[in-house]
C-alpha cells in the first residue's frame, strides 16, 4: 500500500507509522516543518519520506499532496491523523478548566483550521488519487465521544464532533466508489504531546501504540470490505470492534 499519515512525526501518528512501516508499506509522512518531518521519516523502516506540510492551508496542501503522489507513484490510503489539543489554548485544561466564552478565539480558529478543515483539505485533496485506486481508503483519525462535550473542552470538542459528522458524510458520498472510509480511536486519553507537562498522574493513559493492530488491519485485505466504521482501538481483539 502507498499511505500517507499526516502528522506523523509524532504521538498516534508517528505510532502507525512506525506500525505500518514495519509491515512493508511505502509512505508519506506529514509535519508542518519538513526539516522535523525528514528526520523522524529516516528513523523508520522502509520506504518512508517526510515532507512540510500545513494542513490548515491549501496550497501547503496541495503543494504536499503533488510531492507525494512524485514520491510513491499514486496512493492508496490517506491517515488524517494531524491535530492539536485543547493545551495550546489552555495549558491547564485537566485541573483549571477553562469556560467556552474565556477561550481566545485565535485558538478556537487555529483548532478547527487543523483538526476539521485540515481534514476536510486534505482528503479532498487525494480523493482523486484515492479513487484511481484499486483499494482507496481514508482513516479518520478521532476522539471518544465524552471527550466532545466535555466541560471546559471547547475547542478540541467541537472540532472532534464536526471531523466525525464530516467522516459520515465523506463515507455516503464516497459509498459504491471503491474509496472506503472509516474512524479509528483510541478508546482513551493518551501519553502524547496533547497531554499537560505537569499532569500528577499518567498511569492511566494509553500508550499511543494502542492504535498499531487496528491501523495493520485496516490497511490488510481482511479489511477490503470495511466502509463506515467507527473502530475503537482499545475494543479491538483479532477482529472488528466498532461502536457506530
């Protein structure tokens, strides 16, 4: 498979990258600074570049979507995996929630600019790609769903809401193409950059290789089939787990 995983220099990301490298597939790593996106590419296995790209610009963009398509040939599987937390507009979110009406709407906007827009920038994008594919898919990339009306949680909820509504959506538009389209989750808070430097206790996060089995899967011909799903990484056992 020829994949691309944005935000993959680090966290989830670079965890199913990292995954799928190992299982000999030829990918695109993405981060907003190529320099950074490089490094972390030559430490896998494989195949693997990492090239600069913002997703909350669409010349970026697009200007990333040619690079890839010159490196790997064509592409068969987009990870929209590029995010950022609710720590860059409050850093103390865990222990000093902060109400919706305090939040500076420069963060707001820089939150759903790269957790919804992003999404939608990029898959459409590659939709092209995707569809001259013989197995196109895209992975959505979410948050449980306490997470998206949790108190204090504005804007990091809302922009995991509305990248889930826009997956739904990007599946029954995409439905009887050959292009699949599902969700993959954690299940849980993770130990990634999301989480606050000075959180007391982190035994109960998840390590963000929780997503390596459900990731190889999707991305294997046992899936081929798969449209639509909500898949729960922490729920998933040698088989399909999912929560629609």
């Amino acid at each position: 498979m020829r994949i691309l995983i944005t935000g993959g220099t680090s966290g989830l990301g670079l965890a199913m990258a990292r995954a799928l490298a190992d299982d000999g597939h030829r990918m695109v790593i993405t981060g907003r600074a190529a320099d950074r996106a490089a490094e972390v590419a030559a430490t896998l296995s494989g195949e693997v570049h990492g090239i600069g790209m913002d997703v909350r610009d669409s010349r970026s963009v697009r200007s990333g979507r040619d690079r890839t398509i010159d490196l790997l040939g064509g592409l068969d599987v987009l990870v929209n995996n590029a995010g950022i937390g609710m720590r860059t507009v409050n850093p103390g979110f865990l222990t000093e929630p902060q109400p919706f009406w305090q939040v500076p709407e420069s963060g707001f906007r820089d939150v759903i600019d790269t957790n919804l827009t992003g999404y939608f920038l990029v898959a459409s994008a590659v939709v092209p790609d995707l569809l001259a594919s013989p197995g196109g898919q895209i992975i959505n990339v979410t948050m449980n769903h306490a997470t998206m009306t949790r108190s204090g949680f504005v804007p990091y909820g809302p922009s995991r809401a509305g990248a889930e509504s826009l997956s739904r959506i990007m599946a029954a538009d995409l439905a009887g193409t050959g292009v699949r389209v599902n969700l993959l989750l954690p299940g849980g808070a993770t130990a990634t950059g999301m989480i606050p430097d000075d959180l007391a206790d982190t035994s109960g996060l998840l390590p963000p290789e929780i997503m390596a089995v459900p990731v190889r899967w999707l991305c294997s011909p046992a899936a081929a089939e798969i449209h639509d799903q909500r898949i729960v990484a922490t729920e998933f056992h040698d088989g399909l787990a999912t929560h629609g």
